[in-house]
C-alpha cells in the first residue's frame, strides 16, 4: 500500500516511519511519503489559507494550494488513490473503515486545519475519485495531521505481515462486536490480587465462556450502543443473561 500524506507539518508525521509503521515500511509493506503544502505556494509567506466567505472565526484553507498539490501528488503514482480528509464533519472512521481500507492499493490524505478546506477541493476530487471525509471522534483537533496518525496505524495494522500476531487483529476489540475483556500475566498474584482461577485451569472451553462473559459484561457497562447494535444471530444462548 502507498499512502500519500499533504500537510503543512510534515515533521508531525515523522513517527510514521517509526516501529511497527517503520518496520512495515522497511519490509515494503507500505510507502509512506509526506509532502509539504508550502511547496504549491507562490508567494513570499507562502499562504495557505485565507479568510472565510460569509465571515465567521478561523481560516478557511485556499484551494488552488490544495488544488496544485493534490494534483501533484495524484500524478506522482500510478495507482488509483482514494482521498481521505480528516474533519470533525465527517463520517465516523470505525474498525469497518479501517478494515475497508486496509484493501486500498493507495490512500492520499489531505490535512487540513479545524476551520476546513474550501469546499470545491472535495467536490472537484469527488468527481475523479473516491473521496471519504472522516472523523476520528466527537472532539475537536488544531488540524488533520494527528488523525491522520490514528488511521493509518489503524490500517497499517490489518496489512498482512505487519502485526508480528495476524491472530491479534481477528481477535482485537470490536472485531466481533464487542469490546475486550481483561487481560492479565505473571505473576500469578500481584500486590494481593490474584490472577482468576480460570485462565489457570487449563480448561479451553471454560476460559473462552469466561472471556466471553467478560466482554459481554464489559460492552453492556461501556459501549451498550455496541451490544444493541449486533446482529441477532451473533449473540447465542449462553450470552443472552447480557
Ligand atoms: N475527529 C476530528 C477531526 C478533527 C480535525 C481534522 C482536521 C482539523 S481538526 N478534529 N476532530
């Protein structure tokens, strides 16, 4: 997977080369290339944004810059990309977004700052490629560039060969619905809490109903929009006191 990134903080994006992302990367699992938004300005200060039409606070970003450099950063591959923009108006990204595009053979992202990028740069790009703007959660950053962060480590980790554990991503959070039930490792007690009798019981199937009870116990109390929303036929009898 190549990922294009168009930022005017390119150095914010430096740990995607780091660790897991870093290893991927070397193993040419992924391309990450980051581009600086400045570069497609031609004026001295380099203006990238510009007062809103209509008034109201902030800055909105300018799109002949937006509209230079995606242009640019389009042509510069030949696979077909699929532009996401990260905004707090945007579709919530969720696992199945994250699992939707981890089977992208590219993803070009366009950070912007809170107030927004001129509309027309989304509706022009929208008419030559799939365009996602998306939200990472209902709060508000300065700018795209940590969301970015957020998605593509979330993607990165469904890449094949990239989690040292493929089980891991099978069997995360919210890969069936539910939440995570707790974890726990040596020692066997620990500052007077012991680690529960059943995960010592070598008992396979009484551990899995446990695990399972926890994390139907956990998604009720946390995320019961989690738990209403599964399909019927994925919660069977035993799980039914939840
Ligand atoms: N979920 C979310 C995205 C954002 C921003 C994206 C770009 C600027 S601010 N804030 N919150």
């Amino acid at each position: 997977m190549r990922i294009d990134v168009v930022t005017i903080f390119p150095g914010y994006l430096a740990p995607l080369r780091e660790s897991l992302l870093g290893r991927a990367a070397d193993a040419g699992l992924i391309e990450v290339a980051l581009h600086d938004l400045r570069s497609w300005t031609h004026d001295v200060h380099q203006t990238v944004d510009d007062a809103p039409y209509g008034g109201g606070p902030g800055m909105v970003m300018r799109p002949q810059v937006w509209g230079e450099a995606l242009d640019a950063v389009i042509a510069s591959d030949s696979r077909p990309p699929r532009l996401v923009v990260p905004a707090p108006a945007g579709r919530s990204f969720t696992q199945a977004t994250a699992r939707a595009y981890a089977t992208e053979q590219r993803l070009v992202f366009a950070c912007g700052r809170y107030e927004g990028i001129d509309q027309r740069v989304v509706d022009h790009y929208s008419r030559q490629f799939p365009v996602d703007e998306v939200s990472i959660g209902d709060y508000v950053l300065v700018g795209g560039e940590a969301a970015v962060l957020v998605i593509v480590e979330a993607v990165a980790r469904l890449l094949p060969g990239v989690l040292g554990n493929p089980r891991s991503a099978a069997e995360d959070s919210f890969s069936d619905g539910l939440l995570e039930g707790p974890a726990y490792t040596r020692p066997e007690v620990w500052r007077g809490q012991a680690v529960p009798e059943v995960l010592r019981s070598g008992n396979h199937g009484a551990i899995a109903r446990w695990r399972r009870d926890r994390a139907l116990e956990r998604t009720a109390k946390r995320r019961p929009d989690l738990l209403a929303a599964l399909p019927e036929d994925r919660l069977d009898a035993a799980d039914q006191a939840f």
